[in-house]
C-alpha cells in the first residue's frame, strides 16, 4: 500500500527502509535535507512540503508522523488536517502521552479522519529485526494499516491493544519498565566495576548471556557497548537524559495510588547523573545508544 512518512530520522528512516523492502511505497517528508536524500537513496520518494506529501497519496490516505512528541507532533498533524479529507487516516508512532493523543484524536474526528497511536518499540535495530509496535484506535483504522504494521514487526511483535489512547499508554509504561531495567543493570555493574576483584566486565556479560536468570537483549547489547566502548566505557560521559515518558508513568501511579517504587527511584537516579559521576550511568548511557542510537556525552 501507500504510505506517507513524516519524520526519517533514526527510527522514521528505518522504517521507511524497511517498507520499501516489503514492496510498499512510502512518500517521505523530512526537514532535514541529509534524511530525505538517504530515504531517496533506498527508494522513498521524497517531497519538500506536506501538501506534496498529501497530492503524491490516493485517497484514503495514510500519513505516519514519526517526530518528536510535544509541538512538532501536534503542529504536524494540525498542518496535515488542512490538507486530509474525510476517510484518510494519521498515525502518531512517537513517544506522545496518552492524554494528548486522546485529544488529538477528538479533533481528529471533528474532521473525520481516523488517528491510530501507535508506540514503537525496537530502537535502532528495527530495520533488520522488526519492531514491535502496541497500537490503539478503531477496528477500520487499524484494519487499514495492517499491511503496514505486518511489514514493520517482527511475528508477533504486533497488537491491537485498545481504543485511541491505549497504543501510547503501553509504550509509555513499557519505557517506565525500561527505565528500571536499565538501572538494575547499571548499579549492578557499578558494584562489579568497583570490586577488589578486577574483574573482567565484558567476560562477566558474555558469561550470564548463557543460562542466566538475567539474560536478555540488554545483556546482547551490552557486550557489545563494551567491545565498541571500551571495557570501562571510558569513551561515554555518565550523563543521562530521560524522554518524559518515566514522568508520565510516576504521574499516572501517583493519581492511582499505585506504588512503584523501582520505577521512580530509576527515574531520579537519571536526574543524580546530572551533577555526578557513576559507572551506573555509563553501563546506562552505553545501552541507550545501542538500542536506540541516542546520542551519549563522550567523556572529556
């Protein structure tokens, strides 16, 4: 099927990559003019402004905004509903609150064009693996895009999970539970990084790959931070961002009297990297930026 794509950074440029790959055709928009010429270079046909995006699409149409939450994502969609016509259909894939996705639907709907909140997981590494993707919105929208949810996921990596909301509501607690996840590794490793033992990090990580009750992707990908970043990460600067979606989680616990404790002392510890320095933040920092290629402070 057709598909518009706004955004083709490091997430939105794979995904168009591997839309083409599985015989779709995808119609990019990109502010950046280095992300539209590689998304060209692997077969997105590319367009400079939204109502080119819109013309080059046959009704109904899908356009996929994959930008950063908050005003580019609503100031993209109010831009695109000047152009849509009743039956054609948007797709939010980034990291957008549940709340806001909520609302935006609503307005949605006064135009009649369906919305489908889709949060997607898989970082960097979807292009060969596939991604998986939580998505909520009506049964016709999500019957719309199914070849392209098929294409993006790997099997069984695709769910439904409920009505325009619901989609970003699961991924934001999926990333809360990241957030944990990654600090249990990261203060573990601290432990191990400053043990009179001189122990051999990377040999460790490689060891609880086999067998472990603790292994997993993260611990895949952190064998990997410590080939590329060296076995004390000396490369990588222990300073860490966190997307909002951690807050959101604590906010939404709290309004529910419901306890985690995990998840926002996890959110916190982000906050302590800020003013000092941990080999957590390191083991931390290093695993963002094999997942999900973001960005990391190299060290000084």
């Amino acid at each position: 099927m057709q598909l518009g794509l706004i955004g083709l950074g490091r997430m939105g440029g794979n995904m168009a990559h591997r839309l083409v790959d599985a015989g779709h055709q995808v119609v990019g928009f990109d502010l950046q003019a280095s992300n539209l010429a590689e998304a060209k270079a692997v077969g997105v046909t590319g367009v400079t402004t939204l109502a080119e995006l819109v013309a080059q699409l046959k009704p109904p149409r899908a356009v996929w905004v994959m930008v950063p939450h908050g005003k580019p994502t609503e100031d993209t969609i109010a831009g695109l509903l000047e152009l849509l016509s009743p039956g054609d259909l948007i797709i939010d894939g980034g990291n957008s609150h549940y709340v806001e996705s909520m609302r935006i639907a609503a307005v949605c709907e006064q135009k009649k064009v369906g919305f489908i909140d889709a949060g997607v997981s898989g970082g960097v590494w979807g292009l060969k693996e596939g991604y998986c993707i939580m998505a909520g919105g009506t049964p016709q929208s999500i019957a719309m895009l199914q070849p392209v949810f098929t294409a993006l996921v790997q099997p069984g990596g695709f769910a439904h999970v409920g009505p325009v909301g619901a989609g970003h509501f699961v991924k934001m607690v999926h990333n809360a539970i990241e957030y944990g996840m990654l600090q249990a590794f990261g203060e573990g490793f601290e432990c191990l990084e400053r043990s009179d033992f001189k122990l051999d990090l990377e040999q460790v990580t490689e060891m609880w790959r086999h067998g472990s009750v603790v292994r997993s992707w993260l611990l895949d990908l952190l064998v990997l931070a410590f080939q590329h970043d060296g076995k004390h990460l000396d490369k990588i600067a222990p300073y860490l961002e966190d997307s909002g979606t951690g807050r959101w989680t604590i906010e939404y616990a709290v309004e529910k009297a419901i306890p985690i404790p995990a998840i926002t002392d996890s959110v916190y510890a982000r906050f302590l990297t800020r003013d000092d320095i941990h080999f957590s933040a390191r083991v931390i920092a290093a695993l963002r930026n094999q997942f999900g290629g973001h960005a990391v402070k190299a060290a000084p």
